[in-house]
C-alpha cells in the first residue's frame, strides 16, 4: 500500500495534467495507485 505522501505526489501531478477535469483526475489518479501498488508487489 502507498502511503500518504506517494498518494499526495501522484495527486498534485495528475491536478498539472488535468487542471479542470475533476473526473479524469480521478481516473488517472486511481491508475497511477494500481500501477505503483502492484509494481510494489513484483506485478
């Protein structure tokens, strides 16, 4: 699992990447979260 400051990165990127796209945040952020957890996990 990340912790909070791996999520708090992740977030302020994708806000660069999407700045008036609440929704697509969201999607690329949870993405971003799997992709990192299961690289974590040898995945």
């Amino acid at each position: 699992m990340l912790d909070e400051n791996e999520i708090e990165i992740i977030r302020k990127e994708i806000e660069r990447e999407f700045p008036n796209d609440l929704a697509l945040q969201q999607v690329h952020a949870a993405r971003k979260i799997l992709v990192k957890e299961a690289e974590k996990k040898g995945l």
